[in-house]
C-alpha cells in the first residue's frame, strides 16, 4: 500500500534528521484529492505510531477514503473547515 511506503519513508527521514524525540513533535500532512486520501491514511498511521505527538493532516478535495467505524475515534477527530 503507498501509504505504507510513505510511512516508512517518513520514519528514516525523523530517524535520521529529527532530533528531539520522535513523539514530541508536531507534524503536518497535507494532500489533494488522491494525495488528500494518502494524507489522510498517513497522519493516522502517524497518530497511531507517535501517540505524544500532534498530527494535523489538511487535505482538499479529498475522496472518502475509509468506512471504519474506528474513524470516528476520539484519537482521529479534528475540525472540518468549509
């Protein structure tokens, strides 16, 4: 899955040049339309893996990407703007 590629292209990159602790920091996504969709996918898989740290993920035009119940998780929720 290219989310997963791109999650593990983003763990070598922090690996080798971030230098405080992976889980304290403040990442942000960002993705159009099909981008949009791996952006989303991404900043969960992040959430997921770095659970001190804030992840903000801002996508437009963005297909729905995930009929999981669990999207609706209090750990995933964020401010839709119009």
């Amino acid at each position: 899955m290219t989310t997963n590629r791109l999650k593990a292209k983003v763990d070598a990159y922090i690996k080798q040049y971030v230098t405080a602790a992976p889980q304290n920091q403040i990442y942000y996504v960002t993705g159009h339309s099909r981008g949009g969709v791996i952006g989303n996918l991404l900043a969960k898989e992040m959430i997921d893996s770095y659970s001190q740290s804030k992840v903000f993920s801002y996508t437009f035009a963005t297909p729905n990407n995930t009929t999981a119940s669990s999207a609706t998780d209090t750990q995933y929720k964020g401010s839709l703007v119009s």
